[in-house]
C-alpha cells in the first residue's frame, strides 16, 4: 500500500500525517459529554452533608452505648440558643439567711425551685420560717425551704392579693378592699384600718447568686443526645432544613443514576 | 456581613424550634401542658356541701401519720399542716397530688368513715382529663380506708393511668387523715 492510497480518501473518518512530527491517526472528535463532570460536581456538593448526616447518625445509634442522655450541656451559649435563659430581671429578697428569688416565673428558695401558683409578690420573714406571697397562695416555708403549708383562696381573705408586709409582728396582706393581719396561726384574717408598709422584693446584682440560678432555671441543661439529635435532623437550619435535605437527597439520587450511567458507558466502551 | 446574618438566622431558628420541643417534652414543658383547667373552685365545692365555708381546722403531720401517708402516697405529702372542714358529720379535704407532672387539685367529702363524694377542682395535666368525669368519681362514693387502699375497686382508664392512681392516693389520704382526725 502506498502513500498515495492512504490519504488520498479525504472522505475517511480519519486522517494521516496531521504533524510533521508524528505520524498519529487520530479518531474524530467526539461531542464533549458533562456527565462525568455533572457527577463529580454533584458529588462534591453532597459530600458534605451526607458526611455529617452518616457522622451524627452513627453517634445516636450508639448514644445508650456512649452515654449521651446522661450527659447535659449547660454551656451559657448552648442554653441561650435553645432559649433555656431566664428573661428580664431577677427580684430577691434575703430573709433569715436565705435568699427568696423570682425569675421570669420561677421561684428560687436559694437555688431550688419552689412550686408557687401565681405571680410572687414578695416574701416575709416569720418566726418560724418565712412566708412566700403570691397574687392566689401564700406558701408558708420552714428554715430549710420545706412547706409547712399552702393558703389558697379557701384561706384566705379574699384574692387577688396586692401587697404584703408586717403588722406587729404578724402576717399582713392587702388584697383590693384592705389590708388583713393573720392570726398566729395564720387561721383568721382580721381587716384593718391603718396602712401597712408593703415589702418588696429588690432587683438581684449579678454575682454567683444569679449566675447559678441562670443556669437552673430551665431546670436542667440540654442533653447531649438531644443537642446531637438536632444537628443530626438538621433543625440548626430552621425551616430551611426539609427543603435543603430535600435538594440533598435529590443531588444523591443523582449521583446514583449518573455514576449508573457512567459505569455503563465505561462498560459499553471496553 | 451578609453571610454572618445569613448564618446566625437559621441557627437561632434552630435554636428556637428545639427550645420549644425540649421545653414542651422535657422539664420544663410544664408550660405547655400547664392547661389548668378549673372544673369548680374550691370555696364553691365548699360552700355546696356546708352551705357556708366551715372554721379552717389544721392537723399538724405527727411522725407517724408523716410516714403513713408516705406509704399510701410512695413520697412524702407536699406540706407539713395540712387543712381540712368539718362540718354536720362530714369532713371536707382539698388535696394535691401529682399525675405525671401537674398537682390534680381534689375536693373529697368525707363522712362515717366513707367518701361521699370526690370531686377533681382543678386539673392542670394536659392529658388523663378523664379522671374529672363523674362517671369516673362516682366510683369512688362509699369506699372506705382497707390498711392503706381503698376497699372497692376502681376501674382505670386507658390513657390516664398516672392521674387514676393519683386520685386513688388522695381518696385513701383523706379517709386515713379523716380516721386520725375522728380519733
């Protein structure tokens, strides 16, 4: 076969002697295909949050084994976010050494919550303990925070009570017609003309006081399972979050189909 | 700027929906299921049985009667003194016992020895409202303290397990208070 028969058939697919260099036959070019690159820029963008999804999730399969509900995180920043921080001002008063507090509706003896029905007024030091006045209930605590007993509105003389304070020594609540002094046995309540000073709760400074009772009044910290349970269904995202695992799940499914599609290809080609 | 705002928003948001979940489920949820519901006031359920609300009577918890009602209730009662009204034979007791996280307010009439009526005054749980039903309370009129449970039976309710058992607690702690205060 001479030079001439060989490239003398323009109308062949292919030619000879492109360079003077080389002598290559080269195979027409082929239109540029974008699965492959579709497939790895698919799979760069579902790395990520499939790595992190696989990583929180095998974190909570195991969380019995690693003990995560055990664990509570009580981090200032941690219960911040999740909105487990008191609002607004704290109010106190100290009584017989103990500190009687209220914060965004809960009710500290020292540092332990107390259960009180209604909005605190103030508290008031007896002889035998304290009294703790709320707008419905008067709770009657011992020295050591124990309730001794609870006045509701079957005790008392008439609610909602206003204001509270000393009147010769004895317990004394104003309610809207006037203000009542209780018995010794805090049994009867007597109205009476004269004007009572009322005694109020003042705000608390800051101290470890109130950084203590910060971190107990939601009660507890986050645990850890839960705090790994929302990075895992990704609530960090807010409402975001179903539609941006919706495009992730849909950019798997993807990438499942084009590496198919790839493979095949590869396949086909030998 | 831009991608600070734009990353603080939806973490804050997250933030915000898990608070609302932990609080509603864990502890604190109390704010959530705190739906207090008022069936009668106390001073009313008073005042239906007595005409007028009685002398305020105070029974100051001995030892004994302290781990009485422990027994009865499996944990101490809330306070030391507790209150109660007397009054043409029948003995009137409002009492608080937990069903699963809210105190269930209870008015119980007491009289020979055997209740007379239980009334649920005031229920704060969000479920197990069942337990206020009469068809529910009448099944407590006629019992009578047996050791420390009551001796009729009591059917339960599906769905209200802890607030059925909280009230049996209450109609035995106030035939066991009516037995100390009778004495």
């Amino acid at each position: 076969m001479s030079d001439s028969d060989t490239t003398s058939g323009s109308a062949a697919s292919f030619q000879v002697g492109c360079s003077v260099v080389c002598d290559v036959v080269r195979k027409p070019k082929r239109k540029k295909r974008k699965s492959r690159s579709l497939h790895r820029l698919l799979g760069m963008i579902s790395a990520l949050p499939l790595v992190w999804v696989l990583l929180t999730g095998l974190v909570l399969n195991h969380s019995e084994d690693f003990g995560l509900d055990s664990v509570e995180l009580e981090s200032p920043l941690i219960l911040s976010a999740y909105g487990m921080t008191p609002a607004g001002g704290a109010e106190s008063l100290v009584l017989h050494g103990h500190s009687i507090t209220s914060w965004d509706g809960v009710v500290f003896f020292d540092q332990r919550p107390l259960d009180l029905e209604g909005e605190i007024i103030t508290a008031l030091p007896m002889g035998d303990g304290m009294a703790i006045v709320s707008d419905s209930t008067v709770l009657r605590v011992d020295f050591e925070g124990s309730v001794i007993e609870k006045l509701d509105e079957l005790s008392l003389p008439s609610i909602p009570l206003l204001e509270a304070g000393i009147f010769d020594g004895k317990m004394a609540l104003r309610s809207s017609d006037s203000w009542h002094v209780a018995d010794a046995d805090w049994i009867e309540f007597s109205a009476i003309s004269e004007t009572v000073t009322p005694i109020r709760l003042q705000p608390l400074e800051d101290g470890d006081l109130k950084e203590a009772l910060r971190s107990r009044w939601s009660g507890g910290g986050v645990s850890l399972s839960r705090f790994v349970l929302d990075l895992h269904a990704g609530n960090f995202l807010g409402s975001f979050a179903a539609y941006f695992y919706d495009f992730v799940v849909l950019c798997t499914l993807w990438l499942i189909a084009t590496g198919i599609i790839l493979q095949y290809r590869t396949n086909r080609r030998g | 700027m831009i991608f600070k705002s734009s990353f603080i928003t939806p973490v804050r948001s997250f933030f915000g929906r898990a608070a609302f979940f932990v609080l509603a489920i864990t502890f604190l949820g109390s704010f959530v299921s705190a739906a207090e519901k008022v069936y009668e006031k106390p001073s009313t359920f008073m005042t239906r049985h007595f005409g007028a609300i009685p002398q305020t009577q105070v029974i100051t918890l001995s030892g004994t009667q302290s781990k009485q009602l422990k027994s009865i209730l499996g944990h101490k009662y809330a306070t030391k003194k507790i209150r109660y009204w007397q009054a043409n034979g029948k003995a009137a007791w409002i009492l608080e016992e937990k069903g699963k996280s809210e105190p269930i307010t209870t008015g119980i009439i007491v009289k020979d020895g055997k209740i007379s009526e239980l009334k649920v005054l005031v229920y704060r749980e969000s479920h197990g409202w069942e337990v206020t039903r009469p068809f529910f309370t009448k099944q407590f009129v006629g019992s009578s303290l047996d050791g420390k449970v009551l001796n009729k039976k009591v059917d339960g309710i599906v769905g209200a397990t802890l607030s059925v058992r909280a009230l049996k607690k209450l109609a035995a702690v106030a035939l066991y208070l009516s037995q100390e205060t009778g004495k």
